[in-house]
C-alpha cells in the first residue's frame, strides 16, 4: 500500500506531514533519482504551480532535490496542470511536475507527477518512489549537480496548443462568456485564450493573492459566476479550478451544470461525426447512472473505473478510447491531451454554440439525472473509520435496503481526510436513509 501517494500524487496540510519542505526535498531526491537510474546523459524535469502561498516553498525545496540528484530544472511558474503534461513532452523532459491542491483551499497543497510520456505516473512507480523516499537517496557528486531556471513561454505554448484542438478557423466572436479561473493557476492563460479567440470576456476569479484561491469562486462554488453570467447577460460561463484540470458549465440563466452533462453532450458530437474511438465514453463510479442510460440510448457504452482521472486516462490507453471524465469536471480529451483539461473542454462546449447555434442551456443539459445523495465524514489522521465493526454493518444494512433499486457508494477520499458516502436511487426518502445511517454510524466511529 502507498503510504504518501493518494489517487492524485501527495497532498496534504502545508507545513504539516507529509507536505513540508523537508519531506518536498526527500520527494524530489526520490523522484529525481527515479528518472536517473541509468545516470548518464542530460536530464530534466518541469516544474509547474498554482498560485498558493507555499509553492514557493515547494518550488524551493523540489528543486533543491532535484537538482542534487543531477536533474536540471525547468520553472514554468504559474501554469495550468495540463501545462506540465504538455510541457513535459514538447520539452523532452524525464518528468513534470506540477505544485497543487486543486480544489482545495489555500491552506493545502500538493505535488503530482508526469512521466516523460506527459501522463501522470502509475501506482506501482509511485510505490518504487516511496521506496526510495524511506530508504534515502545518494546525492550526485558536487560536479554533476544539477541547474535550475526559468522558463517565461510556458502560458503562451499551452494557449496555442488549446485552441489548436478547436476546428480551424472557428471563433468565438460575438459570443459573451464569463470564465472563472478559481483565482488559480489559469487566471493568466484562460481570459487571454477566449479573447484571442474574439469573445467578449468577463473574467471572475483572476486576483490570487495566495491565500483567495477557490474561495467563494471556481468549479466548486460556481455561485459568484452564476450571478454574472445572469447580471451580464453572458450566453455561457465557464468555471475551473485551482489548477485548471476541471471544467463546471454554466447556461444562460444561470443554471449549472457538471462534468457528466458535458461529457454526454462530447461523446453524442463525436459519436455523431465518427470520431469517438471505441463506440464509448470513459468515467468514474461517481457517475450518473442517468449518463449510463443516456448513451446507451444512442448505442453508445460506458467504461466505469475508480475515482481519480489517472485511473480514466489508464483505462482510456488501455481500451484505445479518447474521451473520458468524471461528474467533478475533469474532462479528458487524449486526442489533444494527456490529462484533464479544463480550459479545453470548456472551449469545446463553447464551439457547440458557435457550430448549432443553440443556446447554452439546449446543450449543457442532455438527459435527466437519477437523484444522487453525497455526504463527507472528515476524520483525523490515524483514524479508519471504514474498518469499524458497526460501520460495516450499516453499509450491509443500507446495501441491502436499496437491493434492485439503487446503488451505494462508500469510499475514503484519495485527496482529503474524506469518507464520501454516495447513494443513487429514483427514491428519494430511500436514498436519504440509506445514506445518514452510513453517515451516523461513520460519525460514531470517528467520535470514539
């Protein structure tokens, strides 16, 4: 079992384990050494962040790691998520990195990782790197250190290969949309994106400070941008978060709508056009069983695998599909990305309205959704709560009270100290029993 890695690299309290400084210089010594193992030639890495107040701490002590394993490093600073998988590739890297906590608040933060093939690392390397996180690392020797510096066009590169994925010649002019970039990593790059492409743009979100990112903004509170979409008349907003992997839709009237409507709306286009590889869309266990039903109406499959997009884009490789997502917002197009784009995807939905004519609210509401139920349990570090005895048993006792009529979902989240309970059932009175006596029973466990 991986001890520091969740399902989207490590990530946790800043200054508090396992993200301080220290353990950041073990990890990129670790990492370093990982993608040295043969130790000749040239090699380097991409270094990417959001705008949280200690990536530069992180930046600081990656490359100080990094670096004294003999990988020379690339600062990229601010950049979406996609950017480092991107960059990692176009710039012959041996690694990316990218400095976020996603959604998360400020006071978090995180470190992912990118192979040399700009896709996020697997479970089992993640494991090799732990392994040599506990054993230590033998540093290079002084002449062989590695060189650290600035790169200043990574915004400019990552904003050309997006609107590259868009059909040519196709603009956005007369359009208005609103974007909300979290106050995050696309504060910079989304608003110039949508302008080069002739929309009028009215940007939320786009002051970090540090301390604002997803507050009151972004694809987990889309609320501020609701309310300017219906105060500017806009025809669509366009909400992401912290590092731009995610995408949230919002119509004209400010009606919102997630990652399961939009990829519903991609796959029938794409379907439609003959371009959907494999006759099925990619997504996680989270998703709607309204989705499921919705494809299969138009002879279309959908491949389930475990919440996290890496475990979408595995499967994605694996079956030879390029279209794959979750209901958050992480919208994976392989054709022009290795991992979710939110941007892009935004992008995409907007090109629906320029090529039918629609409105935003004809097209980001596709089928009708089976009434989900999620609720978190927070517990503390150290504590299991999904091993409890009475747990167990209220998971068996809501089980068999939505037998054939439902679905339940138990699951410790990868990202925070989260149990998510889920329950999916046309009954709602059903639903929420099943769901609070799991939460009850969680919340005992934890209070002991």
């Amino acid at each position: 079992m991986r001890k520091l890695f969740g399902t989207d690299g490590v990530r946790g309290t800043a200054n508090s384990h396992p993200m301080t400084a220290e353990m950041a210089l073990r990890i990129g010594a670790a990492v370093g050494r990982y993608f040295r193992r043969d130790g000749s030639g040239v090699h380097r890495v991409v270094i990417g962040k959001d705008t949280r107040l200690s990536g530069y701490m992180f930046e600081n002590a990656l490359t100080a790691g990094l670096t004294s394993t003999g990988m020379n490093v690339l600062l990229l600073g601010p950049v979406p998520t996609p950017a480092v998988g991107l960059m990692t590739r176009s710039m012959r890297a041996d690694l990316g990195v990218m400095i976020s906590a996603s959604h998360n608040p400020s006071e978090d933060n995180g470190i992912k990782f990118f192979g040399p093939d700009g896709f996020k690392l697997s479970d089992s390397a993640e494991m090799e790197i732990e392994g040599l996180i506990d054993a230590g690392v033998e540093p290079a020797q002084a002449a062989n250190i590695g060189r650290a510096k600035r790169i200043d066009d990574a915004r400019f590169r990552y904003g050309e290969r997006v609107k590259s994925s868009l059909p040519r010649n196709l603009g956005f002019n007369g359009l208005k949309v609103v974007i909300d970039c979290a106050n995050g990593a696309a504060h910079r790059a989304a608003p110039e994106v949508l302008w080069e492409l002739g929309a009028e743009v009215i940007p939320v979100g786009v002051s970090p400070d540090g301390l604002n990112i997803n507050l009151g903004c972004g694809s987990t509170q889309p609320q501020t941008a609701a309310e300017a979409v219906v105060a500017h008349g806009a025809h669509a907003g366009i909400c992401l978060d912290g590092d731009a992997d995610r995408v949230i839709v919002i119509d004209e009237t400010g009606t919102v709508a997630d990652g399961d409507q939009l990829m519903a709306l991609l796959a029938s286009r794409w379907a439609e056009q003959g371009q959907l590889a494999g006759g099925a869309l990619v997504a996680t266990v989270m998703s709607n069983l309204g989705l499921e039903r919705h494809l299969a109406s138009k002879g279309l499959g959908l491949e389930r695998t475990a919440v996290g997009d890496r475990y979408v884009v595995e499967r994605m490789r694996e079956g030879g599909f390029n279209l794959g997502g979750e209901q958050s917002g992480h919208i994976v197009m392989s054709d022009y990305a290795t991992t979710g784009d939110g941007l892009m995807a935004g992008l995409h939905f907007l090109a629906e309205l320029v090529q039918t004519g629609k409105k935003a609210s004809e097209l980001a509401h596709q089928f009708q959704t089976v009434p989900q139920r999620l609720r978190n349990v927070r517990f503390q570090t150290g504590q299991a709560p999904l091993e409890d005895a009475q747990v167990q048993e209220a998971i068996a006792a809501a089980e068999k009270m939505l037998n054939g009529q439902g679905r339940l979902l138990i699951r410790k989240s990868g990202t925070e100290p989260l149990v998510r309970v889920m329950a999916e059932c046309e009954d709602a009175e059903l639903m929420a029993l099943a769901v609070d006596s799991v939460v009850a029973a969680v919340d005992a466990a934890v209070a002991e």
